[in-house]
C-alpha cells in the first residue's frame, strides 16, 4: 500500500529535471548588491604566454583575473583593452605601443566564451603579433620579452566609472 502511494510522487519528481527540482528564477539583485562583489582589482595572471595556434600563427594567451574586496575571484562586465608594447633597452623599460586588442566584456556571449572557470580567469588569444614578438618563449629567446598593459573601464548604474590596470613582463 505505501509503494503505491509513493509511486506518483516518484513519478513526479524524477520528471522534474536530473536533481528533481524545478528551475526557480530569482528576482533581480539590487544594485548596491551587485557593486559589493564588483571588481576592484584586476591582475595579468602569470599563466599569460606566448603560443601557436594549430595552424602555427603565434599569439599571446593572456590570463586576466578579477577580484572583489575581499580578494575572491569574480566575473567582469566592462570595457577591456589589451596593449602591447615593445620594451626599450637591457632596463626592460616599457617602450612603444605596437598593438591593441579590444574586448567588449559587457556583450554576455562574449564574456561567457573567454572566460575559463577551470582558471578563474578570462583566457583571451591575441593574434597579428608583430615579428619581434614572435620569438618570446622560444628556445633560444631566453632574453626575449614582451609588455603587457591591460585596461578595464566599467560603468555602474549610477553612471560612474571604475578603471583597473595591470601591466606584465613576459619573458622568453
């Protein structure tokens, strides 16, 4: 008898998804909830390299990592440039700006596809390198090296502004 009156239920709840719980939609967080967990630190994570696509094109494989106040790991939506620059000298003194790459991370897709939740960080391939960019990393290159600099510019509700900045040496 207690078989047949548990067999709706079981019915019943393994129709409703894998856990057999409904998919509930929340209701929109206020915006001062959302700025606690804004960004407020924004790091060129080492694990930035140069690379070769399958196809052989070299390109860097630059790491961003965000952080909130208290120091965890967050999502970004905002205006991220990416620059390259030329190092001057022995000193490594930042020299001329040669490229940049721009990434809307506001556009949801765009966000979501470079973002890498394994890393925590946004992995983002940045191709057209210019020849003397493209030794970096290479045996032989050991004194090779590349500057970074990356921008982000977010915009709240309020209409305010936040820039974050980073900048990294990477080394052959």
């Amino acid at each position: 008898m207690r078989l047949m009156l548990l067999m709706p239920v079981l019915a019943l709840v393994s129709g409703c998804g894998s856990l057999g719980l409904p998919i509930v939609r929340t209701p929109a967080v206020s915006a001062e909830a959302c700025e606690m967990f804004a960004p407020v630190v924004m790091r060129l994570h080492p694990l930035t390299h140069v690379d070769r696509t399958p196809a052989g094109q070299p390109i860097i494989v630059c790491h961003i990592e965000f952080a909130d106040s208290w120091g965890d790991t967050v999502k970004a939506a905002g205006d991220l440039a990416v620059l390259l620059y030329r190092p001057r000298g022995a000193t490594g003194a930042t020299g001329t700006q040669e490229l940049r790459w721009d990434i809307d991370l506001t556009d949801p897709e765009t966000n979501a596809a470079h973002y890498d939740p394994a890393t925590r960080t946004y992995r983002i391939q940045l191709g057209r390198l210019p020849e003397w960019a493209t030794t970096v990393g290479q045996p032989g290159a050991e004194d090779q090296r590349i500057v970074l600099r990356a921008i982000f510019t977010a915009t709240d509700r309020e209409g305010r502004e936040t820039t974050l900045r980073d900048e990294l040496t990477v080394r052959g």
